[in-house]
C-alpha cells in the first residue's frame, strides 16, 4: 500500500491534488465555525449552487479560466445575500432559496443547450459531486489556490477576536463601535472564495458539507472559540488528507470520500463528547 | 458633568412612533433608572442611545470624553445560543475589541484590566469556564465584566435581572449598586421592578402614557408615581 502511495505521489498532480485538498479543508473549517455559530451556513449552500451557475456559464463563453470569472461572480452574489438577509423585509432564506435553485437550473439549462461536450451528463455529474478534477488542475490553478489560501487564513488570523465580538454577539458589537456591517463583508466574501476553491475538491454540491462538519465535530468536544477553531481546522485536514488518500487507492470519488470521512470523524467526536460529559 | 443629552426624541420603526417627545439628560455618576409597561419603548431607547436605531425626530448629544461607541452594554436577552463554544476569558476580552481597532493581539493591560474586571464581579478563577456551563446569574456578570472592559464610564443595563431568582437579582443589584458608587459608573438600568429600581436610583425617567423624568424625590411625590404604586408596584 505505502509503494502504491509512493508511485502515485511521483506524479505531480496527484501531489498538487494533495496539496490543494489540505488547503480548501483547513480555510472552510476555519470559516466553518463562524458560519455555524452565526447561522450563515444556509449563505454557503446557496453560494455553492450560484458558483454553479456561474461555471456553466463561463463554459458556455468559453471563458479559458473559469476561476477568473467564477470566483467574482461568486464573491458578488454573497455581497448580494448578505445585504437582503440583513434587510427585515424581504426574507432572507427565500431569497437565497430563489438565487441557489435559480442558478442551478439555468446553469443545468445554459450548458444543456449550449455544450459542445459529448458527454454532458458526465460533465454536470463532475461539477456537482466533483470528480477526478482535482486531478487535471493546471499549474496556474494551484498557485492561485496557494495564493487565495493564504490570503483567507492571513484574514482569519488577523481578524480572528473581531470575527469573535460579531460572532458571538452583534449587537454588542455595533453598540461598542465595531463596524460589524463591515466583518460581515468580509466574512461572506471570504466564503465566497473559499466555496470557488472548494468546487475543484469536492464539486458544488458537497461543498457546505466541508465547510459544516468539522466546526460541528470540534464543538461536540471542544468548549471555547478557539479550541473549536484550532480543532476544527485539523479535523477537516486530516479528513481531507485520508479521504484523497483513500479515494486515490480504491478509485472512489474524492468528494464523496472526503464528506464521507468527515461524517466518521463527526460520529467519533459526538461519542467522544458524550463520554467525555459522563 | 453631562454624559448624555436627548432632546425631543421621537423614536419608532419603519414610520411607526413608540416613544414621543422624550427628553432627559445623564450627568456622570448618576444612576438612572428607566421603568415604564411591557411594549413602552424602553428598549427602543436604549437601541437609539447606543446609536443602533437613529431618532426620527430629536437630537442624542453625548458629552465630553463620551462618543457613540463608548457605552457599555448589558442586553436585554443576550441572544447567544445554547452551544456557543466561549469560554469566560475570550468573552470578557471581546469588551475591549471596539477600541482596539486593527490590533491583532491584546496588550498586558487589557489582560490586566479584564482580570481586574472579573474580580469586581466576583468571577476570579472563571477564566477558563465555558460560559454556557454558568448558571444565568454568572452567565449576567461575565456580561458586565465584558461591559465594563468596553468602558468605565457609563453602563447600559437592559433588564438585567430578567429570569434570576431573588437571592441572585439582590446580589447583582448590589454589585451594580457597587460599580456606581465605588467606582463612579453611571448606570442607565431599564427595570421591570419599580420598587428595586426606586430604591436605588438618583433619577427616574418613566415612558408610557405619562413621560416623567427627575431626581428620586421628585418622582416619589409626583401623581406618576402614586398611580404606579397603587397599580401593584410593577411598572
Ligand atoms: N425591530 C422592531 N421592529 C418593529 N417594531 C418593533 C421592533 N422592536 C420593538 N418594536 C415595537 O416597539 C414597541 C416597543 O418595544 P420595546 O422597546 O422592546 O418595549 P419595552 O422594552 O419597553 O418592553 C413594541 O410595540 C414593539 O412591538
Ligand atoms: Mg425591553
């Protein structure tokens, strides 16, 4: 097994797949917590489905990097959200609802009526579920990954006690002077970088499941802001790193296999939890 | 020295008025109390005095060596969730994150003066302690001690009291009572108890069908009062 591993990780991409895959999981589960506690998950799953949208979209333009066109639209589309959740009147959830379902069929449509694939039902599968993609990244694909991910994680760490106060209580927050609107920006559009990134690991649909489960796995055990955070980013690491891994020697999909490692590793940290609350 | 100055406020949401042509005004060292019914706006007020709602009509003018974001603040009901994941420490840290502006780390003194901060409220050693493990009464004071760690000079409690039982409500009237006289805290404290809130008052403002706002004394001798304390005591 371990000379099966070695051959493999002679090859460039599978350890450029590697690489990518610890980085997507150690940015969404540091965004993770914040999105459970402040009850933004729902953002991140309609996201997922609008960065869909916006890849059939960029395939239909033959836009050579999608990336480039995806991730601004992305990044638009949770500015957008934020701003109807905040206003009372229109209804938060049933605007992103309108948005992700929205996106999702015209997307499905958009490349339906336009591909010149031969194989389109293949090609939405992958975009959904993700697929071998993470595979066949480009060189370019990965430094902009390298690069995005550092630039979310220098964010998280120099923002991490404001990310904090608006977390845990907003109002407060505003009230004491911090400029809350503004961290809320930036968390949704930190997000809305990490779901683009997160897309070529584990496809749109899977994408909410990385970012939700480790932040709900470290909190069955850990019981202050940062150990949450310190433990759900290595949860999702490690998660991630066993799931390629397992999923480049049995040839299972990498997303499914990454979520499905991730959903052990929460049933392991409730048990864990309970036993530890006796 | 005045600290807050509202003049003619009209408060209200979305074009509605709750509270109509309030004016009264916080000198350093009071201890105000805000009683009035269910549903009287006391709550809109404390919004508007945080700057959080903007008057309709009227001006908010707060004092020399006062600005908008230096009011400490006690919520009426924290909306924290169940699970929150918070320990003690990082919740009384998180007072001092409005003044601090783009600092990552927090300096010796804040450190110290959040210690000293939580033992004032007699939380020494509850640093470590996750708050949803407190009971709700601790749970209040970790949330003064995050207050007094935003400022030292005025305090805004709404209902604090609110689901204590009385042996823990006295103790925390006491502490507040404290924080006033020892260390020269103005305190603006709505209450649902008249007769708590008179006891230990300088000045009462009383929203509602009557606006009345005044020292102790006058209040106790105004019609206002005598109608409420007919009523049962409970404003
Ligand atoms: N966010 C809001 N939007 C619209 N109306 C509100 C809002 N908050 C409170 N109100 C209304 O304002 C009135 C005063 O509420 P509040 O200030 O909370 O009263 P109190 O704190 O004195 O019990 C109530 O009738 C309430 O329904
Ligand atoms: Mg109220």
């Amino acid at each position: 097994m371990i000379t099966t591993l070695a051959a493999y990780f002679q090859y460039p991409f599978v350890r450029y797949a590697f690489l990518v895959g610890i980085l997507i999981a150690l940015c969404s589960a540091l965004m993770g917590v914040t999105l459970v506690l402040k009850r933004f998950s729902f953002i991140g799953d309609g996201l997922s489905h609008v960065a869909f949208g916006a890849i059939a979209v960029a395939s239909v333009l033959d836009i050579g990097n999608e990336m480039l066109f995806v991730l601004p639209v992305t990044v638009l589309c949770a500015i957008l959200l934020l701003r109807t959740g905040q206003s009372a009147k229109i209804k938060g959830d049933a605007a992103i609802a309108m948005l992700s379902v929205g996106a999702l069929a015209v997307g499905y449509l958009l490349m339906h009526l336009f591909s010149t694939s031969s194989n389109l039902a293949g090609d939405v599968c992958s975009t959904l579920f993700g697929s071998t993609s993470i595979l066949t990244l480009t060189k370019t694909e990965v430094t902009l990954c390298v690069v995005l991910s550092a630039a979310v994680v220098g964010l998280f760490i120099l923002f991490y006690h404001k990310i904090f106060a608006v977390t845990f209580d907003e109002t407060f927050a505003r009230a004491t002077g911090i400029q809350a609107g503004a961290y809320n920006l930036i968390i949704a559009v930190i997000i809305a970088v990490i779901i683009v990134l997160a897309m070529n690991l584990v496809g749109s649909l899977l994408i909410s499941a990385l970012v939700v489960f480790p932040a709900l796995s470290a909190m069955r055990i850990f019981r202050s802001f940062l150990s949450v955070t310190v433990w759900a980013a290595v949860i999702s690491v490690v998660c991630a790193a066993s799931g390629i891994l397992i999923s480049i020697l049995s040839g299972t999909p990498v997303g499914s296999t990454i979520v499905a490692v991730n959903i052990l590793a929460f049933g392991l940290c409730s048990l864990l939890g309970r036993l530890a609350r006796r | 020295m005045l600290q807050l100055i509202c003049h003619n406020l009209t408060l209200g949401y979305d074009g509605q008025s709750v509270v109509r042509g309030l004016s009264f005004t916080v000198s350093e060292g009071d201890y105000l109390c805000i009683v009035g019914e269910n549903g009287s706006g006391k709550s809109t007020l404390m919004k508007a005095v945080l700057g959080l709602l903007p008057p309709m009509e009227g001006t908010i003018a707060y004092g020399e060596g006062l600005s908008r974001g230096q009011i400490g603040y006690l919520p009426q009901q924290t909306l924290v969730q169940k699970d929150f994941p918070a320990s003690v420490w990082e919740i009384v840290l998180s007072g001092f994150e409005g003044r601090r502006k783009f600092r990552p780390f927090h300096t010796a003194e804040e450190k110290a003066a959040a210690r000293k901060n939580l033992e004032r409220l007699g939380l020494a050693g509850f640093e470590k302690r996750c708050y949803r493990d407190l009971s709700g009464g601790q749970q209040q004071r970790v949330l003064l001690a995050r207050a007094l760690c935003a400022t030292e000079k005025i305090l805004v409690l709404d209902e604090p009291v609110t689901g204590l039982d009385p042996v823990v409500t006295a103790e925390l009237y006491e502490l507040i009572s404290d924080l006033n006289q020892k260390y020269g805290v103005t305190i603006v404290m709505i209450s649902h108890d008249l007769e708590a809130a008179v006891g230990r008052a300088s000045h009462i403002l009383h929203i509602g069908e009557d606006i009345f706002f005044g020292s102790r004394q006058a209040f106790l001798q105004s019609p206002c009062s005598r109608r409420l304390f007919r009523e049962g005591g409970r404003a």
